[in-house]
C-alpha cells in the first residue's frame, strides 16, 4: 500500500515535472543570456525599401548594449595582437573595405553582411554572421583571451551584455556580429529613386536599362536591391586556373565543376573600390565592364547565364552603353553610409 | 489509477493556453503535395550530362527553380477549393518540394488545377514576400516586371564543346496553367499526401520541340521562345 502511495505520488510529480517542462517554450523572452541585475535594450534594425527580411537567429536578437559592444571591439586593436582592428582594413570611408591592394586579394566590403549565408571570395566560410564572426576572432586575429579577461572594462561589459563572467570568442563573435548586421547601406542615389524621392538622370536610367535588361544580364547575379545573389558562378574571368586562388569554390568542395566560382561580389560602393575581382587584376571599372562586354572567357562550366547567344560574341555594347552602365554602378555609392556617425570609431 | 487520471488532467490542462487562434474546423483535413523529378526515365541527377531532349541536344541540369500558385481542387468538375498560396521551389531543396495546405475540406477530390508562375494579382515586385529566395527570383520592371516564374538552367553540348542555357518564363501572360486528374481523398484531421512528378524533358517535348541549337539557348526577354516553353509546361507533372 505505502509503495503504491509513493508511486503515485511519483508520477504526479513526473506529471507536473512534465507540464511544467512543456510548456516552458510558451516563454517568449528570446534572450536567454540576460542577467537578472541588467535589462537590455532591444533594437529594432530598420530595413531600407525593397530589401527583404533579415533573419536573426533567436540567440542573439539585436540589443543596443551588444551592438555598442560589438562596434567598440571593431575598432579596437585588443582583438588581434599586432595592434589592427577589423577597421584597419574594413575602413568606413572607403566602404568598410580598402580601396588600394594590400594583400593578395581585395578586402570584402563589410556591407549587408547580415543577409549573408556565404562568405569570403571563395566561399570558405559559410553558415552565419555569429559563425563567420567567431572564426575572425579565434583563428583570424586568434584573439588572447586572456588579455580580454584582464581588462575591466570589457569584463564588464561582456557581463552586463551576455551575462558572462568569462569572455570567450562565442560572446566576442556575437558582439560583432551585432554591430556588423547594422551595416546596412540602403541609402544611395539608386536607393532614393527607388523610394521616389529623386529622379536619375537619362543616362544613369539608360545604365540600368542595360543593367536590367537581357541587353547586359547583370541583375541575374547582380540581383535586385542586394546587388548580390550570395551564390557563386564562374563569369569566365580564367581559362586556366593558375594560381590556387583563382580556383575559387573548387578549394572548398573540390568539385571539379566548381573551378573558377566565386561569390557574386556586392556592387554597392563599388565606385569606390579600384580593384576588381578576387586578385584584383581589373583597376577601373571600365577593365570591369570591358571585361563583360569582350573578354568573356569560354570555359565549360562558364555560367549558363554567361552563354545567351549574343553573349558568345561579346555583350556588343557601344562606348556610350558601356559609360553608362558604369554611371549607373556609380549611384550605388550611398554617402549616408560611409559618414554614419553611428558606424564610425566609438568616440 | 484516479490519480494517474489526474495527473493526466493536470498535464493537458496545463498546455491548453499554448493552442493559440481558433481551431480549425472539423470537416477540414490537411494535403501535402510533394513534387520528384525525372528527364523520362532517368532520376534527376545535377550536372550530369547524361540527358538527352527530343530534339536530341545532350544536355545536363544545373539548377531548377519555379513557382507554383493558384491550387485549385475539384470533383466532378466543380471547383470545391480554391487555394491563394504561393510556393516556391527549388528542386535542389527538399523541403520546398512539399507543398503544405492547410485546411482543406474534407472531400474527395478527382482532379487538381494550378498556375506554373505567379497570379497577375501577386506578379509585381513586392508582391510575394520579402524573402531572399523571392528576390532572387525578381524580373526587373525594365522586363515586364515581377518574378522569374520558371529558372531552368544548365548546359548542353554543341559542335564546339559544352554551352549553356538558360530556360526562364516570367511577366503576365506567360503563366502556364495546367491540371491534373487526382484521387485525393481528404479526410477530417488527418494529413493525405499526393504524390506527383515533374518530367523535366517534357519542357522541350509538346506541343512544341524545342531545340537548343536552333531555338536558341536563352529565353528571358524572348516571347517567341518563352511562349514555346509555356506551353510546353502543360505537360511537365504527372501523378507518379
């Protein structure tokens, strides 16, 4: 009898148990990393017109405390250990890139990140902004913890914004990935005469005819709004792929078919950059567009939207077609973007 | 034995907030449609060269996109249900290969129509959510306007090695509309599932061959050609 008692008293509490664990998701605090002592402001990323919807993974909802955690650590050296930042090479003004070659390849801008799954030219990194984030500080700049935990401003800040009291790269790649996806540039000449606040002049307008029309395809790749499909397509830029670089996605899947793909480049403030491509052999946009317009290269697995028939023989653009496709990537320079106080070097 | 009951009470009672919105209707039943693909009789394999279309082109598959809208479901040729959804697919997906509707009632249903592309009402920029995928598929306003209704791309083999081409339908006038007889039956709460199946080579087959070589490798901005295509699309799915 007394056993039967404790039996049943157990499965009534396994029944409450399991009520209680249940409905536990019903909860919609979307944080859970929230200490009891702090509240954390939520912040509400405005998209531009026309942009589609950024999707934020559910563990790092964007809070104006993490956000301005994440922008003081992009500008401070702290994070590497030979004295850059991130905004030693993703420099504001020139598009959160450098315009100039520095390295062997050119500098990714940091724009629009946030509707990102693939990353880097050649697509090495993929998943999202936390993930890529977290890769920068533990193998990029491999990030010395221990320095991170000796200082007190950042012990504090990382508690009262993640509720640690240990910083790990987790946390310091969620922070940056919270100031990264603020990012946004939505605001160029294109973007205001899309909303209708002004008018491009005619042969800015009869660029992007060119641009969106089958007349130069560029939209395909190049897509709507983001500028960007995020996928990667070989545009017949090499024939033979000499340096491993110029391989492309094929170093990351080693599928033969994926040899010379790359990740479709994001045009916006790309008046601003002065090489082209993933080694930056182009150094004005004119090579770029010239580059479409005849040097197209036939290559087996070139894309099929490279191949259109007129497309064989070159894009046949005239001079002024060709100047005023490159007027129109030019009202794709969004100066509200590169003078955001609010993105710049904390004060 | 009472207090199990109990127990079970307190366990039901306690999830029951979570239900959110009205419930659905008794006499309604939910339908997935999950789409396969095939080029006649071999499995759809990407970047394979390996087909052949009736015109003879080798040819292989390197991406397949579409929407699907307009479900319409009927028995003896009464239109019982009309569905407003838009689906997008992508065959290198799976999951948006399974078309979920809810709520449809409970019947059994002899045939099936709907629209390849996107309804008029929905077919301008902005009218489909704003996802990536939606955009992706945009048709420029210099273009008519809208979103690709068909991307069918991949490469085939001419006279001087392999070339590409690009089959894409979009702007109004070029939805494909087509059916199917089905023996769906929908039962009160429960899920059926319908199976059919996209032959992929049945776009260049009927009413018109379509031939690479001599057609032309690229449709967008082509009417003539993109018209070939849509009708063709009347005969891609089958039930498998």
């Amino acid at each position: 009898m007394k056993n039967k008692t404790i039996a049943l008293t157990a499965a009534l509490i396994t029944a409450f148990t399991i009520t209680i664990i249940s409905c536990k998701k019903e909860k919609t605090t979307s944080d859970t990393n929230t200490t009891e002592t702090t509240v954390l402001t939520p912040y509400e990323i405005l998209l531009p017109t026309r942009f589609p919807e950024l999707v934020i993974p559910d563990d790092n909802k964007p809070y104006e405390e993490r956000i301005q955690l994440g922008r003081e650590l992009y500008y401070d050296p702290i994070l590497s250990n030979d004295g850059r930042s991130c905004a030693s090479c993703h420099i504001q003004s020139q598009g959160f890139t450098i315009s100039e070659m520095k390295y062997d390849m050119p500098v990714l801008p940091h724009i629009n990140l946030g509707w990102y799954s693939n990353f880097m030219w050649d697509g090495s990194k993929q998943g999202t902004l936390e993930d890529v984030m977290q890769f920068e500080t533990r193998d990029f700049f491999s990030t010395d913890l221990a320095k991170m935990n000796s200082s007190s401003k950042y012990k504090a800040l990382f508690k009262k914004c993640f509720g640690v009291d240990n910083i790990t790269h987790k946390e310091i790649g969620y922070a940056l990935a919270q100031f990264t996806r603020t990012l946004i540039s939505g605001d160029s000449k294109y973007d205001r005469y899309l909303s209708g606040a002004i008018d491009l002049t005619p042969f800015e307008k009869k660029g992007m005819e060119i641009f969106y029309t089958e007349k130069g395809d560029c939209f395909h790749c190049h897509t709507n709004v983001m500028y960007t499909d995020n996928l990667f397509h070989n545009t017949g830029v090499d024939s033979i792929y000499a340096k491993e670089a110029d391989k492309g996605y094929y170093n990351v899947t080693k599928n033969i078919l994926d040899l010379g793909k790359f990740k479709t480049p994001n045009l916006r403030n790309v008046a601003l950059r002065t090489h082209f491509m993933h080694d930056g052999r182009y150094t004005s946009l004119d090579e770029v567009v010239e580059f479409y317009n005849n040097g197209v290269r036939k290559v087996s697995n070139l894309d099929p939207i490279m191949t259109k028939p007129g497309k064989i023989n070159g894009l046949k653009l005239t001079a002024e077609d060709k100047a005023a496709l490159i007027a129109f990537l030019k009202t794709l320079t969004d100066t509200t973007f590169l003078n955001n106080t609010a993105l710049g070097k904390p004060e | 034995m009472r207090v199990y009951f109990f127990a079970l009470c307190i366990l039901i009672w306690g999830c029951k907030k979570r239900e959110t919105g009205v419930q659905p209707p008794y006499n309604t039943g939910n339908l997935s449609i999950n789409i396969t693909y095939s080029v006649d009789a071999q499995p759809l394999s990407w970047n394979d060269l390996v087909y052949k279309n009736e015109a003879g082109n080798e040819y292989s598959i390197s991406k397949l996109q579409y929407y699907l809208s307009d479900f319409r479901f009927y028995k003896n040729n009464i239109l019982l249900q009309g569905v407003d959804s838009v689906f997008y697919i992508d065959a290198n997906i799976s999951n948006t290969n399974n078309l979920l509707f809810r709520n449809i009632n409970s019947e059994k249903y002899d045939s099936v129509s709907f629209c390849i592309g996107v309804m008029p009402a929905k077919n301008s920029i902005g009218g489909l959510p704003a996802t990536v995928d939606n955009n992706n598929m945009v048709w420029p306003d210099m273009m008519g306007g809208g979103y690709h209704f068909l991307k069918l791309e991949g490469h085939w083999k001419d006279t001087t090695g392999l070339n590409g081409f690009a089959m894409h339908l979009g702007k109004n006038g070029f939805q494909c509309f087509t059916g199917l007889k089905c023996k769906i039956d929908i039962l009160p709460q429960s899920l059926s599932v319908w199976q059919i199946k996209m032959n992929i080579n049945e776009w260049f087959r009927t009413p018109n061959v379509y031939n690479f070589s001599t057609d032309g490798v690229y449709t967008m901005g082509n009417d003539l050609l993109m018209q070939k295509i849509k009708e063709n699309g009347v005969n891609v799915f089958s039930i498998l």
